[in-house]
C-alpha cells in the first residue's frame, strides 16, 4: 500500500492517521513540494489517478483511489478494528457530519488565513480567525453531547475528533498554522480539541515544518 501525501495536506494527515491508528503498513510518498513554486511538478501518480490533481491519492494493489475521506472509508472496511467509526448509526452519522463540518465549513477559513498571510492586519483575517474559533466551539458542545471520547480510539474519525490544526508550534501538519506568531490552532478553553490534538501528534511525528505555508493541497 502507498499514500501520496503531502507536507501541508491537513487532508493527507487525515488519511496517515487513520492508517496508523489501524497499524496498517503503507509506504508514504511525499510529493515534492518547495516554498515558492507549491506542489510544481506535480506528482505523475498524484495527476494521473485524481482529476483534481491532489493528494492524498492511495494505491493498493490494483486499487487506485483518491479523497481523504474515500481513502478513510476504504481503511475502515479493510480493516474494521479498531474501529475508527462509532459503532451506532447515529454516532456514527454525527460523525461523518462533524467530518464533513471540518473539511468544508471549517478548512475554507484556514485556506483564507493562508492566503492572507502577508496581510495580518486584512479585516478579513478577524473574520476568518472568529470563524474558524466559532466552529471549535459548535464542535466542542456537538461532542460534549455525544457518547464520543478523547481518547485515541474513541471511535470517532480523526478529523472529527480534530480538524487537525492547533496551538503554536510551527508544524502545520500536526499542529497549527500561525499568521505572524499568531495561532490559527483550537483555543485552550476547547480541551477536547486540544487533548485529542495531543493524542494525534506522535502519529506524524516524522514530519518536518514547513516554512511557507501558501498551499495546502498538491
């Protein structure tokens, strides 16, 4: 099995934690990647099995398969346990929501931050910090009344139980994207984000920061 990933795909991080909480055994490929240019050249296994020219992409066997959230799919059915889903369906559908939640509501503020940082002082860099905190928030209370926990094998997919970001280190895999210093990570008054944020990172302990932090996806 291989997963192309890349050093600043929250979304590749999804898929590698998943994989390694399951203990399954993969071959990462990071796809190449420089400050200036981004993910240029693109990978040719990356452009040739997803039209959207992105990782992560997996392959294994004759399988080729693309979309974080596909891949994850794929990883729970190959193998069950430990399970990374809960095990009732509405657990399980809050879930899937909390995960769709953090991919397409929460990480539009990060990219926005992202593209905003050379300009701090942008009105449009409050808006997207008081957003992106606003949705730890609705996230903590969604999980407080839940039957999910903080623990590792909580049942709950990665990224709902994080979207990945958080506090002030410089590893914008495991841990946060900063804007001049500034933290884009889950505030400390939102302890289940934060304890699970601890929890995620020996799983990517292996990556390096990464400088320049304009793109996210090859």
């Amino acid at each position: 099995m291989k997963i192309f990933s890349g050093p600043l795909s929250m979304f590749g991080a999804k898929v590698e934690i998943a994989a390694h909480e399951k203990a399954i055994d993969f071959e990462l490929v990071m796809v190449p990647y420089d400050p200036v240019r981004g993910y240029d050249p693109k990978h040719p296994d990356v452009t040739r099995i997803n039209p959207k020219r992105q990782v992560p992409v997996l392959i294994d066997g004759n399988l080729e398969l693309f979309d974080s959230t596909q891949i994850f799919e794929y990883l729970e059915d190959l193998k069950p346990n430990p399970a990374l889903w809960p095990t009732q369906p509405a657990a399980r559908a809050l879930a899937r929501q909390l995960e769709h939640r953090s991919d397409e509501i929460y990480f539009p503020h990060i990219i926005r931050l992202m593209q905003l940082e050379e300009t701090p002082d942008d009105p449009g860099v409050k808006a997207a910090r008081n957003a992106a905190a606003m949705f730890y928030r609705d996230m903590e209370q969604s999980r407080a009344g839940s039957a999910s926990s903080p623990s590792a094998r909580s049942g709950v997919a990665p990224s709902t139980r994080s979207p990945i970001y958080g506090d002030e280190s410089n590893n914008s895999r495991t841990t946060g994207t900063n804007i001049r210093g500034r933290s884009l990570g889950p505030p400390r008054q939102i302890p289940s984000s934060k304890n699970w944020l601890d929890l995620a990172k020996p799983s990517l302990g292996h990556h390096t920061s990464v400088v320049s932090q304009k793109k996210l996806c090859s």
